[in-house]
C-alpha cells in the first residue's frame, strides 16, 4: 500500500504541479475537485496505473470520485489488482 | 415523451443549483454598436447606464469601424444577406475564396478553409486530420473547444504543464511510437493573457518530429510586429502547421473562423471536418467586412501599434495603484482577486461606477484563481483609461484590497 502511495504521489506532484507551484500532496489532498486534476488531464494519470500496474480500469470506473485523492487512486488499484489475480 | 411536471422540475433543480453555487451567468443588454463607450440595460428592465467597455475581444477597435460597415453594406447589396447552403452544395461565392486566399497571405500558410466560428475550427480539426495511430499533446490551459475538438478524434490525448518545455520534451520523448504527433497551444492564453513559447515549442517539434497547432483567436491582428500573430511575435512566421483562428475578435468581431495551414491537411478539413461539412456558410455580409478589415491593417500598424501602447498604460495605472496583476505583455490584462465572491462583487461595483468588466472564476480559470479580466482596445483613448482607473481605484479601496498580493489577498478572504 505505502509503495503503490509514494509512486502515485510522486507522480502526481511530477505530472500535475507547476513549477513554482508550493502545494503539498499528501495521501488525502483533494486532486480534482481542488482544480489540480482536470478531466482533460487526468487521461495521463489513467495510462500511468494501468501501464505501471498493468491493470485496465474501465471508463465507468475512471470517476472524478475515484481519483479524487491518492488514497482513493491507491484503493482503485487494489481493487483491480485483486479482481486480476482472481481471474486467473 | 411530453415535457411533464416532473420533467420540468428536474430542470428547475438543475437551474436552482447552479444558482446556489453563484455560477449563474446573466446577460446584460447593450443598446448601442460595440465600442469603448456602450449603454447598458441591467439588471434586465433598469435604466440604460453609459459605461467604458474593458472586456471585449475588440483589440483593434474595428467592430463598429465606418470602413468595415461600409463594406459590410455593399457585400450585403453586391451578394445578398444568406447563403442558405453548406460550402460545398451552393454555399461557396467567389468573396469566400477571396478572403480564404487573403488570410492564408496574412498568416503566412498554404491555404486556409473558413468555418462558422473558431469553436467549430478547433471542433472539427482534430477529428478530420488524425486517427487512433496519433497522439495530440496539449498545454494543459488551451481553450475549452480545443478540448472538445480533441474528445472527438479518435487519436490518443495528453496534455503537458503550461507553457512547460520540459514537460513537453517528456511527452514527445514518450510518443515516439505513435505515427504523427501534434502539439498543440493557444498562442495568447485567453484567461492569463499569456504568450505562448513557440520558438521553443517549434524547436522541440522539430526534434522530436511532431506537427505544431495554433489557436491564436487572441492574437490574430495585433501581436507582433505586423499583427500578423503570436508566431510573428516569436520568430516562427511561416512554421505553423496549423493556425485557427476568429474573425469574432480584433478581425471585425462579427463571427466566423478558419483553418489555417498546410495544404494537405485544411483539405482534409474541407473534406471531413464535421462543422464545415454540416453547417451553413459564413454569411457574405461578414466576408465583405472582414475583406475590409484585412485592407485595413495590412496598410497601416497604426492600430495595433495604439492597442499596445494602451496596454502597456493600463497594466501601469493598475500597477501603480496597488493591483496584483499577472505578468504579460498582452492586451489581456487580468486583475488577480483570488476569490470567486469578491470578484463578483468588485465586478458589480465596478459597473455601479460605469465600467464594463466581468469577475471569472472556477470553473472558467481554476480554483482559487478568481479575478477580473481586463481586455484594452484600441478603440480606447487615454481618457477611457484613465477614468476607468479611477473606478478601479474606488472599489479596491472600498474592499481594502489595494497593495495587497496574493498571500494576503487569499488570507483575507479565506473566512
């Protein structure tokens, strides 16, 4: 869980947080309704989960809801890691 | 199915909420030709009030120019008020060609293909030109219909940071498998006022072979040297792939918009582009003013070289008076507020002392963002400005907002 935390984190501060930009990101920091994350952007952190954990969550899945913190993207990649495993 | 009861109420709670969330949106009624100087009925059924117009897109002052209407006039007596067609069935006179020819020289491209408005341009590019082998790579503030345009195009999306090189050379670094790549930018940022950096985002397409997109509705006519755009501006004049841009802005401002740039791909807009292909075409009363307004400022800078000067006055007197502004150089100048309330409140205030300008706030700009966007025209003479920096003075003081920054601005207004 720490591990999928951090490498999300530090994503997200990469990918998302402008250069000058002081805010921090912890493991509850409102993403997209704060404005951080947009529905426009947020398509880039989709294609890091599902390559770095090869997963495939589904657009109905891909809700603002569901990406709106990092312990939230943390429980969504769980999520579909178990349903992988169980499928096998 | 009838518009029942229930239906209507789902509507009216839908309405309700937008209300509750102060996202409402109101017209107000100007009674007189765009201008510096406008009247104005608001609230709806009140007085007619004179005020300074300091928020529209009419940089070059040429919406109500007497040459412009002239022409118009005689383009509505030489070729009639519709089309009623598309393009491509009966819609196209010799003017559409004419002015598509005319902006193509103006812009430096191979050839250009008008579109009903710039929105249609960015909404119908995307879709036409490239396909599920592409990937489309955008600075994360370009304008909302380049957005859509892009959700309609099967080719895969990213964005990159704004105006953010080094984000962008990641992206293009990590695309190299795809079969083109587009970056695409606003070249002015309509909200920030910002330029983009386009020799560098040119240099980076030229590395890493990708194709460069333009919207430059919000510099078309007046930035750089000649006005001929953002790329002149930058060095790149003649190294755009694609230009959209408006004739709603500082060309005339009445409507319509084209694509602008290599011959190959405006004639994959003219076969495919959706909004070209199913609506009608630009009226011809609108082509014949724009033909105008093209005469007009290839035969002189007078203009936009007036619209800079008065940008350059106004983003001082505000200075001076205390205002947290962004930085830029543009004619779009934005009052930073921070706060959704106050900027509609300063906005209301402002129109109580006869100015025209308008709070943005989120979702328009982003969260915590809010503020006044001012826009200069080169319609505005020094007295314009200078009372209407009166009225700024006025109301920020009345707020107790004046040399505050942005820290303090938001530790304000947090309670």
């Amino acid at each position: 869980m720490d591990e999928i935390s951090t490498a999300v984190r530090d994503y997200i501060i990469r990918e998302y947080v402008q250069e000058g930009d002081d805010r921090e990101v912890t493991d509850t920091t409102p993403l997209i309704s704060s404005g951080l994350v947009d529905s426009f952007s947020m398509v880039s952190l989709l294609r890091f989960l599902e390559k770095e954990y090869a997963i495939h969550i589904p657009d109905a899945d891909a809700t603002p809801e569901a990406f709106d913190t990092v312990e939230r993207i943390v429980a969504l990649v769980r999520s579909f890691q178990k349903v992988e495993v169980g499928s096998v | 199915m009838s518009f029942t009861d229930a239906v209507r109420n789902s509507y009216q709670a839908d309405i309700e909420g937008i209300k509750s969330t102060g996202l409402f949106k109101q017209e107000r009624y100007i009674h007189s030709p765009q201008s510096s100087d406008i009247e104005v009925e608001f609230p709806i059924g009140s007085a007619l009030r004179k005020c300074i117009n300091i928020c529209s897109n009419n940089y070059l002052g040429l919406s109500s120019h007497p040459a412009v209407i002239a022409a118009a006039h005689a383009g509505l007596d030489a070729r009639g008020y519709g089309m009623s067609s598309v393009r491509f069935i009966c819609g196209t006179q010799d003017i559409h060609r004419e002015l598509e020819k005319r902006l193509t020289e103006f812009l430096g491209s191979e050839d250009t293909l008008l579109f009903p408005s710039c929105m249609d341009a960015n909404a119908g590019f995307f879709e036409a030109c490239l396909n599920e082998q592409d990937v489309m790579i955008a600075d994360r503030l370009v304008h909302a219909s380049i957005v859509d345009g892009m959700r309609l195009s099967k080719a895969v999306q990213d964005t990159y940071k704004h105006s953010d090189m080094g984000h962008l050379e990641e992206k293009l670094r990590e695309h190299q498998d795809k079969r083109f790549r587009l970056v695409i930018t606003d070249g002015v940022f309509s909200m920030d006022g910002d330029t983009a950096k386009l020799a560098d985002v040119v240099a980076l397409a030229e590395k890493y072979n990708a194709m460069v997109f333009v919207d430059d509705s919000h510099a078309t006519g007046f930035i750089g040297r000649s006005g001929r755009g953002t790329h002149e501006h930058c060095g790149v004049f003649g190294k755009i792939d694609v230009i959209t841009t408006t004739l709603g802005k500082a060309l005339g401002g009445a409507s319509g918009g084209c694509v602008s740039g290599r011959r190959e791909l405006v004639e994959m807009c003219r076969q495919r582009a959706r909004p070209y292909l199913f609506s009608n075409a630009v009226a011809p009363v609108i082509v014949a003013g724009t033909l105008k307004v093209l005469d007009l400022i290839s035969a002189t800078t007078e203009r936009r070289d007036k619209l800079e000067w008065n940008a350059r006055y106004w983003r001082g007197l505000l200075k001076e008076a205390g205002f947290d502004l962004r930085e830029g150089d543009s004619p779009i100048v934005p009052v930073m507020l921070y706060d959704a309330k106050l900027a509609q409140d300063f906005a209301r205030d402002l129109f109580n002392e006869g100015v025209y300008a308008v709070g943005f706030f989120f979702p328009v700009v982003p969260k915590g963002q809010a503020r006044i966007r001012t826009q200069l025209s080169a319609a505005h003479e020094k007295h314009h400005l200078d009372t209407a920096i009166e009225a700024f003075k006025k109301v920020g003081k009345k707020h107790e907002i004046l040399g505050l920054g942005k820290k303090e601005l938001v530790a304000k207004f947090a309670a």
